[in-house]
C-alpha cells in the first residue's frame, strides 16, 4: 500500500487575495500548493501586489483531498501554521486509507494546531483495512487475531455471532468505520509537539510577511557591504 506522500503532489492548495484590492472590488490573487518555501511565497506576494501599498492578503478559496481538513480551514490561517501542516502530512509514512480514517474518528481534529499534532501522533491509532462492519470486526477479533482458538470449541464455533461481538469490541473501544476500515485509539499517550506558538515552528515551514522579508534582505545586504 501506498504511502500518503506517493500519491499526492501537494497536501492542499489555498488560494491567497490581496485584501486591499478584493476591497476595492478587483479579486487578485494566487493559488499556492502547501508546502511551499519562503523563497517561493516571497515571489507570490509579489506577483499578487503584496509588500507595498498593500500589505495584507487572506484566503478566499481551498482545494483540499481531506474533507475533515477543507472544514477546518479558515479565510485569516497563518500561512506559517498552514505551511507547517501541510509539511507534516507530506511527511507521513501511513497510507491515504490510514490518514483519511483518523480523520474520520474525529479526536484531535478541532484546529490547525491539533492536526499538526495529530500528525506527528499517528502510532496512537489502530486501522484495520477492510473491516467496513461489525460483523467484520467481529470475524477479524474471533477468526483472525489469534485471541482466540475456535478449533478447541469445535461445533460450537458454528453458534458464533459475529455481529453482535464486533459490536461490543467497538463500543467498548469508541471506534468507528469509515468507508475503507476501522479505526480507534490505542491508548498511547498524545504527546502535544507544537504549542501553538508561531515562533516555534520549524525554520523552514515560516512565512515573513513580504515587508519584513524584504527589511531582512536589506540588512543581510548592508551588513555584507559593511564586510566588504
């Protein structure tokens, strides 16, 4: 099975507006895949007219693979924390299926912040592909797991009732299915890696703002004069 980042060429794309001029009624903007580099956003706001008279932008518009994730995406995100998410999901070693049924679960999905943190947890969940009912999760408990040894029950294997099991394992586990498998929390513990704080993500996921960006450039530049 595929790894998420093998099919996929960006984690989503968000389409950035200049605010200044949406306001004067002209809609001028970009769509940016997710990840990108500084270097590569810097010349976005360029093109969009961002770093001069006008300095703000927001999102007017997302294209997004994960419905869990396009609900959650708001017009004013940090293109830092948004960059930062979409590193993260490029990163994962889990399947498309995987991703899209802890998605499905729901825990830990309440903000950007959380899904970046969910990424880097994934070990806390247990997906098994193909069990779509509680019958299947039944069978898979019974027949396939190796808890148990129906052969030492002999006829009275044939008495089983799958459903009814599958439905107790999977409200005793809070799990659910989604529509390639099911999914529930393992009881490792959620570790919170990032905090929420802008300046704590990593270097190559932040986004200047174009006029600090360009305040930065101008320094490097004088201080290699000074050099000189």
């Amino acid at each position: 099975m595929y790894n998420l980042s093998d099919l996929r060429d960006c984690a989503f794309e968000a389409f950035v507006t200049n605010l200044g001029k949406y306001n004067e009624g002209e809609l001028v903007g970009e769509w940016v895949k997710f990840p990108i580099t500084n270097e590569e956003m810097q010349e976005v706001f360029k093109r969009i007219g961002i770093g001069g008279r006008y300095e703000e932008w927001f999102i007017t518009a997302y294209e997004c693979h994960d419905p869990g994730i396009y609900d959650l995406l708001g017009e004013y995100e940090s293109l830092s924390e948004l960059n930062y998410l979409a590193g993260q999901i490029m990163e994962l070693n889990e399947s498309e299926e995987f991703w899209q049924a802890v998605l499905d679960l729901g825990e830990y999905t309440g903000s950007v912040k959380d899904l970046i943190n969910l990424t880097e947890n994934m070990d806390c969940f247990d997906y098994l592909s193909g069990v779509t009912s509680d019958s299947d999760l039944g069978y898979y408990w019974i027949e396939e797991s190796g808890c148990y040894d129906t052969k030492a029950m002999g006829a009275l294997s044939n008495y089983i009732d799958y459903e009814s099991f599958g439905r107790d394992i999977r409200f005793d586990e809070s799990g659910t299915f989604t529509d390639n498998g099911y999914v529930r929390l393992n009881g490792s513990g959620f570790v919170e890696v990032y905090d929420g704080k802008i300046g704590n993500i990593p270097e190559e996921y932040r986004i200047q703002s174009p006029n600090r960006h360009i305040r930065t450039a101008v320094k490097s530049e004088l201080n290699q004069e000074a050099v000189r």
